[in-house]
C-alpha cells in the first residue's frame, strides 16, 4: 500500500510539472508577442557601458589599417577601441576631482540601411567607463517604412532608454546634464527642428551618493550601435558623418587641461574600423564621428558581445541564479524552473 501511495504521488508530481510546463510555454509566447514592437517609439533598447579595451587594443598610431584591408582611416593618438561605441571619453585629470555636469550639441543624421530594423545612436553621458553607473540623454533613429526616424531618449542604467518625444531629422540638439541641487539630477534638451520649431523638454532623477559617485568618474560624447534589453547588439545604420560641438564637462572643453582625453572607435569582431572619431576641432570642443564602412558591411544581425555590461559578468545574474539551482533538482524540476525563468525576464 505505501509503494503504491508513492507511485500516485510521484505520477502526479510530474502531471503537475508537465501541466505547469505547458502554462508557462503558452505564457511565454504572449511574452515573445510582447517583446516584438513595431516602431521606435515602442522599441526597448540599451545604450550601454563602454567596452573596456585591453592594452594590446589601443592604438598610438595615426593610420589604422583594418585587418581585411577594407579601408584606411586617420585616427587621433592614442584611440581605444570598442565594439559599441566611437567618440571622445574624458576622465578627471586628478583623482581627487569630479564631473557634475556635461553639455553638447549635434545635428541629428539621416541614416540609411539595408536592413529595416538597423539603429544608430548618438549620446552625452556621465559614467560608465570606471563605473557600471551610467546617466545619458541623446538621440536614437531608425528606418519606418524605409523613412529615418528619430526619438530623444535618455537613460539611467540600469534601467533601459526610456524615450521622450520624436524629432524631425537634421534637428539640432542641445544636451544638458547636471546635478541641479542635493541629490537631484537634471537632463535637458533643446531641439531646433529644420523649420525653425523649438522643442524642449527637462527630465529629474533622484540620485544616491553611491551613484553620483560613479558617473563623477568619466564623461562621454557617442555615437553607439544600441543593444537589445538581452545585452545584444542591433543592426547598425550608416549616419555617415556626425559633428558635435560645444561638449564641456564641468563648464570647461573637453581640452582643458583638467580633464585625461581618450578618442573610441568601434571595431567589428573582424578587425573593421566601423566608425571613428576626427582629432578634436582648434576649439577644443568640436570633433566628428564617421562611418567607415559600406551599408552591407555594417553590423546586419545582432551579436552577442560578452563584455557588453559590466554588471553581468558575463553572464546575466537570473541565468547564474537558474544555472545554480538547477543543479540542485531533477531533470523535469530543472526543465520548469528554466521556462518559469525564462519566461518571466524583465520587459520594461
């Protein structure tokens, strides 16, 4: 009589697992639904922390020539790669100082794609470089029927771009950020659309100390090929030639003598120069960023870049969380744990 108790209890064990199974199966395909939008506006994507380069990826040289040999590109002394981002990096020049504001303009691009999902991205931000701490505000386009769009976004991570209003293309952008007083924090725009419309609009954040700690350790000027919320890379549009100016950080140029200035180009995982900054303007505030390569050879499918963020480790924490507890059931646990797992990732 026990054995046979056991036997029910075993079998509807696994009629329970096998049920549970196909709820979260069905569960996850409204998931998937979800996780599919249709237009910029909708699209969650992540501008994220820079990719740090080893010492053997930097660059003291003028002319860089990709590993293909597809094209030869001028590149400023000293310029770091990275798989995301292309642009000027400024750390304090002194341990003991601080950046608490950042300011920059440029004019938002037409882009062009062989592939209607592919974005680009241009960004100012504090952090991220010596810190997994980031806040940014910028510009991201897309192609909608086969017409450049662009959105204002901005985004403190690790929380994902949130998006504030459309702009037209060849808008000129105005980005401020600075901590306005105590603990908050202001990101501002201003936008003058090709007819002469002004738009603008302030967002606040409340910061801890911790975080307004992290981003006072680096400033950025980018243009960036976006990831997914998964930590993939998105196809890459072409914005040709991108200018920015006025870029201060602590009211001062990017120059100044207080500040340790370090130029990014992106790579492809093939050696490809893909886009690259210009040696700083005589203002000391002005560079530009060009695309290096052709529409087909840009980045046409995403790709998975293990040090894409930093607070991952390599590895997101809720896939080590379920790596480490599968092991502790049994086959059919373990397959419903995973899809329970799997089917509840984040999705704001």
């Amino acid at each position: 009589m026990k054995i046979l108790v056991m036997k029910v209890k075993n079998m509807f064990k696994k009629f329970q697992i096998l049920l549970l199974s196909v709820l979260l199966l069905l569960g996850s395909s409204s998931v998937i639904a979800k996780e599919r939008p249709h237009n910029i506006v909708n699209n969650k994507y992540v501008l994220s922390n820079y990719c740090f380069p080893g010492p053997n990826l930097i660059h003291p040289i003028q002319d860089y020539q990709s590993e293909n040999n597809e094209t030869t590109v001028d590149l400023p002394d000293n310029t770091e790669k990275s798989s995301n981002w292309a642009g000027y990096i400024v750390t304090p020049a002194s341990k003991s100082d601080s950046y608490t504001s950042i300011s920059g303009s440029w004019t938002v691009p037409s882009i062009s794609s062989n592939n209607e999902n592919a974005v680009a991205a241009q960004w100012i931000g504090l952090g991220g470089v010596d810190s997994s701490d980031l806040l940014q505000m910028g510009t991201m386009e897309q192609l909608e029927n086969g017409q450049p769009v662009a959105v204002v976004f901005w985004e403190q991570l690790p929380d994902v771009a949130q998006n504030t209003m459309t702009i037209p293309i060849n808008s000129t952008i105005n980005v401020n950020i600075y901590n306005s007083s105590g603990s908050t924090w202001n990101l501002t725009f201003t936008a003058t659309t090709p007819s002469g419309e002004i738009k603008t609009e302030t967002i606040s954040t409340t910061l801890d100390s911790s975080y307004a700690e992290g981003i006072g350790t680096s400033a950025e000027w980018i243009s960036e090929d976006p990831s997914d919320v998964y930590g993939k890379l998105v196809p890459l549009a072409n914005t040709d030639v991108v200018k920015y100016e006025s870029a201060k950080v602590n009211g001062n140029s990017l120059s100044d003598s207080s500040n340790t200035i370090r130029p990014v180009a992106m790579e492809s995982s093939s050696g490809n120069i893909v886009i690259y900054p210009s040696s700083l303007g005589s203002d000391g505030e002005s560079f530009t960023t060009t695309t290096a390569v052709s529409n087909s050879n840009l980045n046409n499918g995403p790709s998975i870049d293990p040090n894409f963020r930093r607070r991952f480790n390599n590895t997101p924490p809720r896939q080590r969380h379920i790596d480490n507890l599968s092991s502790q059931f049994h086959s059919e646990e373990s397959i419903t744990l995973l899809i329970y797992y799997n089917t509840n990732k984040r999705l704001d």
